[in-house]
C-alpha cells in the first residue's frame, strides 16, 4: 500500500490528503533527470582535469619513461659529440699538419645531410620538432665519423710512406767517427789538389786509412758499383727513392753487388783512393732530384749536436779537397 501523505489546512483547520497529477509529478522527474545529466558532465568535464583514468595513467608512464630515454640518448650524443670534436681538432692541428697535408674544414665535416622531405615522415607527432632534431643530429655524427674514419685512413698510408720515407734517405755519416783521420774537405768551392785551381767541389771527402769500412746511409738499392764513372773510380751509387741517390767514390774493394738490396748501417765497401784521387779518403755526395746537394744535412742520425756542430765548422772552411 503506497504512502498516503497530508497537509494541514489553515483555513479549514483541517488536514487534507496530498493527490499528485501524473503531469506535475512527470515534470519534477523530468528536471531531475536533467539536473543529473548536467551535474554527471560537468563531473566528467571538470573532474578528468584533476584525476586520471587508468588508461590515462599508463599513457603518462610510458611518456615520462621515453622522456627519460630521450634524456639519456641525449646525454650520450653530447658526450660522443664531445669527443669526436676532439680528435677531429687533434686531427687537424696534429696529424695532418705533421704530413703537412690540408686540414678538413669544419663546415665540411659537419655539413647536414640533403633532402627537403628527409625528414617529412617525423611529421604529425606530439614531438615533431623534438624527433627531427634528434634524428639530424645522428646523421651528422654519423657524417662526421665517416669523415673523421676516411680522414685516419689516410693519414695511417701517410705514415706508413713517412716511415718508409725516413728509412730511405740518407741520415748518417757514412764513415764512423772512431775511423776518421779527419774530415778533408766539404761542399763548396775548394783548390784543385792536381791543378790547384779554384772549382766547385760537389761532396765532401773523409781521410781514412785505406780498407776503412763504409756504410750505406740509407734503405736502398745499389744502383752502380763500378769504375766506370771519370774520376770516381770504384765507386758506389744506392737508389734510395724519392729522388735521392747517395755516391760513394775512390773506393778499394765493394761488398755489394748491383741491384742488391742494403739497409742504413751496411757495410757496402772500404776505403781506398782509385780514381782521381791524391790520397785514401772517401768522397760522398747526396743527389736529389738529378742535382747535387750539400751532404752536411744528411748526419742527423748517428752525430751528437757537438759533432755535427764541428763538422759543420770543418765543412765550411775553403782548404784543398783529395780530389
């Protein structure tokens, strides 16, 4: 049985029973309903700024996860950026330089890839212009890094051909200094020992007694060893590549043989005076390029300062040569 309600009549001084139209009572629940319609969006709308969905929450952990990653990725290009700068500045200031080859501009090495629409499909996202710029950033590192690889390619052949090149040119004293008399004569002009004119004199002579021991003075190939050269006499010629021949003149007997192989260091021959020649000695040139050069800048290899010092002093004075 429903609920029969009342109210109380102040004019009759009665109660009367409440009746309820269908119309009015359909109106009040109509509003109802409305009221908790509004009331239930605007607790979505408002209530979703300040409390996250399940769904929601995840999404925000796998964000704050990427940009941790992206945090960390970032962190480790700078320190390879760092260092690949670097070596780039000590291949240019060191390396290069010493093989006095050309120094790679910078704009070469960090010159971007080309291509308008390179980077066309990182369009669109959240983060666009945060994947772009990460994504240039590594095909610059790796443009450098091929650079900087091609670059180290090229100086390892360079040192190789430097170490081959320093193995080959003359660089000591063909006579050891505990053999010498004395050094004779020098490069420059000297007096004639036969017509005691004044002429130029193309190598320096050593007084040694004869059968003194000679060494070639650098890596090479034995190019002649022969008399059949004027006025040398016995006389030895080593190719040393790179344009530079080493001679060794008025010798007594060889110990090499044309076409041989020697080494800086090997005993090629011994002292004698065949030839044009006044006296045992040896005389020495040094020819590059087909021309002949002072052979004084060739002892760096086997002559203490003092030494070289002296000689140069004994070099430079214009006295009589043996030849």
């Amino acid at each position: 049985m429903s609920n029969v309600k009342y109210y109380y009549d102040p004019e009759t001084l009665t109660y009367r029973q409440i009746i309820r139209k269908k119309r009015t009572t359909f109106k009040h629940t109509l509003v109802f309903l409305l009221a908790a319609g509004i009331f239930g969006f605007l607790f979505v709308l408002i209530g979703g700024q300040y409390f996250e969905s399940p769904r929601e929450k995840a999404l925000n952990r796998e964000l704050q996860n990427l940009e941790l990653h992206f945090n960390l990725l970032n962190k480790k290009m700078e320190e390879v950026e760092t260092v690949l700068t670097n070596i780039e500045d000590r291949d240019n200031a060191i390396y290069r330089l010493y093989f006095e080859v050309n120094p790679i501009p910078e704009a070469q090495r960090k010159q971007g890839l080309g291509g308008v629409n390179r980077y066309k499909k990182y369009d669109g996202f959240n983060n666009s212009e945060l994947i772009i710029d990460a994504n240039k950033r590594i095909d610059i590192l790796q443009k450098r890094i091929t650079v900087q690889s091609k670059s180290l390619d090229e100086i390892t052949e360079l040192a190789k051909d430097k170490e081959n090149f320093l193995a080959r040119i003359p660089a000591i004293q063909p006579i050891k200094n505990d053999d010498l008399t004395r050094m004779a004569s020098g490069y420059g002009y000297r007096s004639d020992p036969f017509t005691k004119v004044r002429k130029f004199h193309y190598g320096m002579d050593f007084t040694a007694p004869r059968g003194t021991p000679i060494y070639a003075t650098g890596d090479g190939v034995i190019k002649r060893a022969d008399g059949r050269s004027s006025g040398y006499g016995r006389h030895i010629r080593i190719d040393h590549g790179y344009g530079y021949i080493s001679l060794y003149a008025h010798l007594y007997k060889y110990n090499v043989r044309r076409g041989q192989k020697v080494k800086r260091g090997d005993l090629i021959g011994y002292v004698g005076s065949t030839g044009r020649s006044q006296a045992p000695h040896l005389h020495y040139e040094v020819w590059k390029d087909k021309k002949r050069i002072n052979p004084v800048n060739f002892y760096y290899g086997n002559l203490s300062p003092e030494e070289f010092n002296t000689l140069l002093a004994i070099a430079s004075l214009e006295n009589q040569s043996l030849d």
